[in-house]
C-alpha cells in the first residue's frame, strides 16, 4: 500500500499485462501490423513531400515576382 499526497492509505494500481509473444501471434495479424506501419510511412512521405513540393514553388513564383 502507499500513501498519496493527502497522507491516506490506498492502493497500488495494478501492473499492466504483458504483450503477447511475437510468436503467439498468427501471420495475418503480422501482416496487418506490417501493413499499417507501411501504411503510416507512406503518409509521412506524402506530408513530406507536399511540404517539399510548396517549399519549390514558394521558392520559384518569389524569384519570378522579386525583380
């Protein structure tokens, strides 16, 4: 038991269950997974070179309008 700021007694939460084994888990639940981290890098990619792509314009049409 441990003692909180109000100096009252109260109990310890209970440690969270370990994840299951990377062997206990079925090849379409791996595949899902890889699927999903693949899913969520190509999002990054796309933001990424969104972000890029305005950069170049912003870039170009300010070099164009400067003189």
């Amino acid at each position: 038991m441990e003692e909180n700021s109000r100096g009252a007694v109260g109990r310890k939460p209970p440690p969270p269950p370990p994840p299951p084994p990377l062997r206990s888990r079925s090849p379409s639940q791996r595949r899902c997974a890889f699927a999903r981290r693949c899913a969520r890098l190509v999002s990054e990619q796309r933001a990424r070179f969104y972000i890029v792509r305005r950069c170049v314009t912003m870039l170009l049409c300010w070099r164009d309008y400067g003189d």
